[in-house]
C-alpha cells in the first residue's frame, strides 16, 4: 500500500518533542523545551559530566542547555549527599506508605548501584561516568 498520498491515512500531531525537534532542526525555526543534557557547565554547582534536566532550545544548531547557574544549596547537596537521598526518599508520600525505612533505605541503595552511581557520593573524588551512559 503507498504510504505518500493515501487519503485513508490520518496524521494527527501529539504533544510529544520528537516531531517539533525534528522540525526545529530542519526549519531553523527555534524551539524550546525541557530535556536532558550534558552538564557542560550549565549547573555550576553540579559535576561537570552529569546528566541534568534543563530549558533547551532546539534549532539547526540542535538541542543546546540553558545556564542554570548555582543551585539552591539543598538541591546541590541532594544531588552529592547520599543521606539526602535518604531522607528525600523516606517522605514521598507513595514511598514511605508502601516500604518501611529501611527497606526505602536498601532500594535507595539498590538504585544507586544499579545506575553505576556510587562514585557520585564519595566525598573527594571525581565523578565516574556510568559506563550504562554510553558517554
């Protein structure tokens, strides 16, 4: 069945990025939206090889970060301390109704260790990138 110019065929647009970040990159014509990009001095105060969530304009040139600059001290921290990923962890509302503390604890652990992250929280030392990342 040919696909170009059948009438059958319904194209309706969705909220998702894909297809405006494709346009964008095409057209020149600039798009914004929120995505994961390489710390590339974006967040000042997180390493410089994490993955952070940022504003991003899209455009011929790609998907390029916006400045963030410093976070707010307890975010940054959240971000290099593990017992604030604890505590931040222990009062979400679903977790804490579904796991007891130490079970929160022990899957806040697990995660850490399956994403390659461990490195991340040690005090001194440079941030490793997860192989998992493919950077």
């Amino acid at each position: 069945m040919e696909l170009v110019g059948n009438k059958k065929l319904v194209h309706k647009r969705t909220l998702e990025y894909g297809s405006y970040i494709m346009e964008a990159m095409e057209t020149d014509v600039p798009f914004r939206i929120g995505g994961n990009v390489l710390n590339d001095r974006l967040i000042t105060n997180l390493p410089s090889k994490a993955i952070v969530e940022v504003a991003c304009l899209v455009d011929r040139n790609g998907v390029q970060g916006t400045y963030v600059g410093n976070l707010p001290e307890q975010l940054a921290a959240l971000n290099r301390d593990r017992d604030a990923v604890y505590h931040a962890a222990y009062i979400d509302p679903h977790t804490s109704s579904e796991l007891p503390l130490d079970q929160i604890r022990n899957l806040c652990d697990d995660l850490i260790k399956a994403h390659e992250m461990g490195s991340y929280f040690k005090k001194g030392k440079a941030f490793a990138i997860p192989k998992m990342w493919g950077v």
